[in-house]
C-alpha cells in the first residue's frame, strides 16, 4: 500500500474560513474521484497562538501499488484536481512525497 502526502499552504488572497470550506466541500469530492484512490484524508490546520503552522494542512491518499499510482497520476481526475488546486492552494509552497507506511502501534 503506498500513501501520498501533500502539504498544502492557503492562497494569501483566502481567508482561513474560504480555504477550509473550499478544500473540504468543492475539493474533496473531486480528489476523491481519482481512480484507484482507496482512502482520502483532509488533515485541516488549527493553531491558536501567534504562530502559523507552516502549511494549512495536509491530503493523504492511499494507493494499492505502484502500478495504481501510474495510472491515477495519468488520469483525466488527477488532472481536474490538478486544475482545481489552482484557486485555493498556494503551489509555491507545498511538500509532496509518496510514502509506505509502517504502523507502530
């Protein structure tokens, strides 16, 4: 099983509240369309205090092989997000990799 991790940061134009609602309500419906796409996570920043966390959040979304992960990255729905990502992620300022994960506990 692999997981992609995508940390996201807000657009400087979008206020927390416009950031969180368009992520999880227009977003999310369409990251979870990507075909292979087993499970899909939103992980929404909160803080309280003067420091930012340096992203607004983080995407997790699991994958059966390499072989899913070829044919999600080359699809029509990976490009449709792709394409949303634009009015609400700020791309200069984001981490992406691709991880196996080992539970511990």
């Amino acid at each position: 099983m692999l997981k992609i991790v995508y940390c996201i940061t807000k657009l400087p134009h979008l206020s927390d509240e416009e950031f969180h609602r368009y992520w999880r309500d227009v977003h999310g419906p369409i990251a979870s369309r990507i075909p292979g796409c087993r499970k899909y996570v939103q992980s929404h920043s909160i803080y309280r205090g003067k420091t930012r966390p340096p992203y607004d959040g983080c995407a997790e979304m699991w994958l059966d092989d390499w072989e899913a992960y070829k044919n999600a990255m080359g699809s029509p729905e990976v490009k449709a997000a792709l394409e949303d990502e634009k009015k609400f992620i700020d791309h200069s300022r984001t981490a992406f990799f691709v991880t196996e994960e080992h539970q511990v506990v």
